[in-house]
C-alpha cells in the first residue's frame, strides 16, 4: 500500500509526478501543487464570459468543504450562505465542462439503465486530481506517509476512487443515497449495476451497505479497501490500488 499512499499524496498532474521522479522529495511536490492551484485561480479570473469569474472561484474553493461535510449531495448553500443554485450553477457547468471538477449524480433507483433514475438536483463534486485536492485540505504529507487515522481520509479516498473508475465503463459512475440506504458508488456493467463501497482503511461494511446487498441481492458487490482480495460473503473485498481494474473482478 505504500505506492498507493504515495499517489495520494502527488496525484496525476504531469508536473507532480515530474516533480517526484526527479527528487523523490513530497516538499518540492507540494510547492509545485500550490503553483499548479494559484495558476487555475488565476485564469478563473480571467473568464470574461456570462459567467461571473467570482462565483467560478467560491465553487471552486468550496468543494474541499463540501466534501468533508459528507452530505449527500452538493450544498449551494455551502459556497455562500443562503445561497439558491440559480446563482452558481453555471459555475459549476463551467468547471465541469473545463475537466477542473468531476461530478457524479444520485440516483433515484440503482437499476439498469442508470441515466434514467438520475436526480438532476442531486449531485457530488470531486476535484480532478487527488494531490491537488489533498493540498487544498491543507493536509501535511507526513499524515498520509505515517498512515495516521487523519481527518479527510475517507473524502480523499473517495476522490482517488473516482478518478480510477472514471472511464472503465461506459456509463459515468453515480452514488445512491436515501434516508435508510448509502452506497458510495454504483457502475453500470453491461445489464449489472454494481454497488461499491469506499473504506479508507480496514474497517468492515457498513450496516446500509450490508442491508443493501440483502435487500437487492446483486451479482457482485465491491468492498475497496486498504484489506487484500477476498472474498466476504457476498462482498468481493479488492485492494484500493487496484481500484483502476475493477472490470477485470466483475467478467
């Protein structure tokens, strides 16, 4: 597990693994991530478009929050307080539509196929790199190399999760999320849709998750965790460094 919590720490920003490979030192990385940060920043200011600039940036800043809130979904409110979505939305399809963030919607039921149960309103936002947005969390390197049980972890983990699933099927991922039931991801794999859970170390499932599989009885279920592959009963448990190869567990 140790590369992997190395790759929490640089991410996948061309100029950080540059960084890293040439003086292995995370210090020199972080610099160059708070370079990378202050250079998007700085062109959000420069949108001259219909789209006010400031808004783009408080979207922005506001996802490292966002995130380690856990709500279930994103929060306008949460950029600015008593804020409506009308005043940041496009904000938002700004950043999506730059690659800056990548969001996922809820659905509002796990069934085959996902983009018809999609709740429009009910989204997350994922930043699209997991070092930059382990330096925006203010997080020192020491906390993830030391694997101390540190805040953000499971926000974190939850963005590298995304990134390795993004692209690995042909329905983006989504996340279910009711008052009973909260699954972290699901794929669509073929006809199969496919419940994941997210676990930042090596703690067992969660109850909601457990009482999903035994209420929906799918064909696979994923557990990705800091645990080796196993089989749990109905849980398939695989390594998060291989969360990047999920399909190769589901064929």
């Amino acid at each position: 597990m140790e590369a992997y919590n190395y790759y929490l720490i640089i991410g996948g920003m061309p100029e950080c693994v540059v960084a890293w490979m040439e003086s292995k030192d995370p210090r020199q990385v972080s610099q160059i991530q708070e370079e990378l940060i202050t250079v998007y920043e700085n062109d959000f200011s420069k949108h001259n478009g219909k789209i006010n600039s400031g808004r783009i940036l408080m979207v922005f800043r506001s996802i490292v929050t966002q995130l380690a809130k856990e709500n279930e979904k994103f929060i306008y409110g949460v950029v600015k307080e008593g804020a409506r979505a009308r005043e940041f939305e496009e904000a938002v399809e700004w950043l999506v539509s730059a690659g800056m963030v990548n969001r996922i919607y809820n659905v509002s039921q796990p069934e085959h196929p996902l983009p018809v149960f999609d709740r429009l309103d009910a989204f997350k936002l994922f930043l699209m790199d997991t070092g930059l947005l382990k330096h925006m969390a203010g997080m020192d390197n020491s906390a993830i190399l030391l694997k101390a049980d540190y805040q953000f972890k499971g926000a974190l983990t939850e963005n590298y999760v995304l990134q390795q699933l993004k692209g690995q099927f042909s329905v983006e991922p989504r996340y279910y999320s009711t008052s009973r039931e909260e699954i972290d991801f699901i794929v669509q794999h073929g006809m199969e849709i496919v419940p994941i859970e997210v676990k930042a170390g090596t703690d067992k499932s969660a109850a909601s998750f457990k009482n999903y599989i035994k209420k929906r009885n799918p064909t696979h279920a994923v557990r990705l965790s800091k645990r080796e592959y196993r089989k749990d009963g109905a849980i398939t448990n695989i390594p998060l460094y291989l969360a990047g190869k999920l399909p190769v567990f589901l064929d």
